[in-house]
C-alpha cells in the first residue's frame, strides 16, 4: 500500500510538504503540495489532500490507567474523597461488583484514544493479591486486539501498596514474566510508610528483569522532594540512568529543592510526567526544558471510581499543561507538544519515532495550521493513520477491533 498525503503542513516547515507511506513507514518528505509534482517510485494507490492541516506523529500517552474504567459503560457515581488513600479503600470495595476490569469498557476507552490520534499508551495497571494479574490479561488482551491501532505497554502497579500489602512483591514478578514493561510504585513515604524498603524492592526487580520504573509520587512539599531525591539516589545506585519515571511528581513545585533535583533529574535521566489534574502541581515547562528534564504528559485515569472526568484526548491534555503553566507565546505551547509527542516517546523508549522518512507511518491530521493553533483550540483530528492505515475519520474510529 502506497499513500501520498499532499498539501499537508508540518510543525517548524513553513512551506507544505506531500509525505510518501510506503510499508507502514514514511517513505519520503517532499517539498510541495501538489501530488502529480513528484514522480518518486511508483504511483500512489491513494492520493489524501490533507488541504493544508497540520500533521502530527502520531500522539504518546505516558501515563494512563486503562483497566480501571467504566467508560462506555452504566453511570457509576465517584465519591467525593479528600485523600489518595480513601480512594484507594473505595476503589478495592466497588471494583469486583461493577466487574472492574472490564475489556470491553477497556476496548471503548481505546477506539476513543485511538480516533483522537494516540498511537503509543503507557498504561498502569493494578497488581495486587485482590485482583492478582487479571488486569494484566485484560490489557495484553485489549492490546492484542487493537495491535493494528495502537501500542499498548503496561506498567505493573502496586496501587494497594508493596511493603504494608504483603504478597504484591510477588505478583509484580508475575506481571512481569507475563509481559509488563516496567515496575510501578505508590507513594513510598505517604502511602506505603517504607520509603526506602520500597523502592529498594522496586529498582532491584527492575535491574534484575531489565524493565523500566515508572513511580506515582503524589506526596508534595519537603516530603515528595526528599523522596525525589531518594529516587535519583536509587537510579544511580541500580545503574538505570534514562529508566526512570516520576509521575505526577507534585513535590517538584517545592521551590527550595526545585533547582537541585532538576539538576539531578538530568544528571540521572529522570523523566517527569504529569496529568495537569485538578489543583495539583505541574512541572515548570520551560524550566525543565533549560535544565534538560524530559516532561511527559498522560491522560491519568478516566471515568473510573477516581473521578468521572477525561476523554483520551492528548491534545486536550497538552493544553491543560500549557494552560497550568500560564504558556501563552507560541514557543510555550510547543513544549506542551513535545510533552505529548517527542518527549513521551522518549521516555517509553521509542527510539524509531518522529516525522522523518524511515520512520513509521504514525500519524495525525488535526484541523488546525499550526501547533499553536491545535494545543489552543483542541480542533478534531481530521484523519489518524496507524503504520501507514486509516485508523480514524472526522474523530470516530474506524478500525476492525471488535468490541467483546
């Protein structure tokens, strides 16, 4: 299957460019809208005229929480819950009666990623001797489906503690030899009341199966500085420079210990990642970028016991991240993106990604004409192309993952 999408406009090229797929990969950039202009290789089996819309890779969600949701399902009423730990306690008492998890909630949620242009989903799941690692079946099972639409890679996650949860220890190493890509953590200090034998348990099975971290830390202040630390000593002391993730890292807007853990953060390859949720702190964009920290977005968990909100849509959270930190010029709005396209990309380790040739045909058309148009009017995305196939029309997805 050959494609040309003529007339297209891509980010940081002021003149329209006809992009060339060609065995689910882009095969060439060419200066110039008209398609009859170039005579590369063959005829194309298909000719799209993106009519000058900005074309994107296709978009990275870091940090998601896909078994969890009710989405396409019954309304199910969240509680107004102060603390992490009261949401904690009402998720593990509903989860089993409302028959969490659900692939076909899970399937709902993403066909509606995938129609808004997410290629590539870093999903948490929960591992835990309540549920043990069915999520993890349910997900590999959804991802499987999908395979075509989107990549789905899980990070097996001790969302009901590790150290005061006996038995979560082992199901992380199940859930790994069933395919998880990284290990998770839960608030070492705040939750599980272990720092230190936490995320010892953590690093050591991730250094010793080769996974990834990927570690919520919602404690903030002194507290979730300390701990940040801590985990910049851990990275160094396990030698997992560039494996290592901080999400929601709500301790970084600290502004004693900002400047030095950003500095450890780059010297140790610690990723951030954030959801803009609610109130809760964001990482300073422009600072991170001048210090060298990659910042990646996620959508968090959506329509779950957690909170009824979210729609899977990355644009909309990159503007959330602009929006939060008060990004107004267009450079500012393009660290956003970053935050959803390169950056994310990164720190999922996907090393072949990007709008160049020989990279995969991953990509969305978004009616707008500049970044800085998308992340502020959040336009819908026009067509989605997953390896070089039509996945997505006009926001509805249009793939052949059937629904169970």
């Amino acid at each position: 299957m050959r494609t040309r999408i003529t007339n297209a406009v891509l980010p940081g090229r002021a003149a329209p460019v006809t992009l060339v797929l060609e065995n689910g990969r882009i095969a060439a950039l060419e200066e110039g809208s008209d398609a009859a202009q170039s005579a590369t290789g063959p005829s194309a089996d298909e000719i799209v005229d993106a009519g000058g819309r900005l074309v994107l890779p296709g978009l990275v969600n870091a940090h998601a929480h896909i078994d969890k949701t009710l989405f396409g399902g019954p309304w199910v009423s969240a509680i107004q819950a102060e603390s992490v730990a009261e949401r904690i306690a009402h998720e593990r008492r509903e989860r089993d009666a409302l028959g969490l998890p659900s692939t076909q909630y899970i399937s709902a949620l993403v066909e509606t990623m995938v129609a808004a242009g997410t290629a590539h989903i870093r999903t948490h799941t929960d591992v835990d001797p309540g549920v043990g690692i069915r999520g993890i079946a349910a997900v590999a099972e959804v991802a499987e489906r999908y395979a075509h639409a989107v990549d789905i890679e899980q990070v097996a996650f001790p969302q009901g503690g590790l150290i005061t949860n006996p038995g979560t220890l082992d199901l992380l190493r199940d859930a790994v030899a069933a395919g998880a890509a990284a290990v998770g953590g839960l608030d070492p200090a705040g939750f599980d009341d272990a720092p230190n034998a936490h995320l010892a348990a953590i690093f050591d099975l991730a250094a010793s199966t080769g996974t990834r971290v990927d570690i919520h830390l919602h404690d903030d202040g002194t507290l979730g500085a300390w701990e940040m630390s801590l985990i910049a000593d851990m990275t160094e002391d396990f030698d997992l420079h560039g494996r290592v993730v901080i999400s929601h890292a709500f301790g970084i807007a600290h502004p004693p210990t900002q400047a030095r853990l950003l500095e450890r953060f780059a010297e140790a390859g610690i990723a951030l990642v954030n959801a803009a949720v609610y109130d809760s702190p964001v990482p300073p964009l422009r600072a991170c970028a001048e210090a060298g920290v990659l910042v990646a977005a996620g959508t968090d968990g959506i329509n779950d016991l957690w909170g009824p909100f979210g729609d899977g849509d990355m644009l909309r959270r990159a503007m959330l991240l602009a929006y939060r930190n008060e990004g107004r010029a267009d450079s500012e709005l393009a660290l956003a993106l970053d935050a959803v396209t390169t950056n994310a990309a990164r720190v999922l380790g996907l090393d072949d990604y990007g709008l160049e040739a020989g990279r995969p045909a991953d990509l969305t058309l978004v009616e707008a004409r500049s970044v800085a148009e998308a992340l502020a009017k959040v336009p819908e995305r026009w067509q989605v192309f997953k390896a070089g196939r039509t996945v997505a029309r006009a926001g509805e997805y249009t793939g052949d993952g059937a629904r169970r």
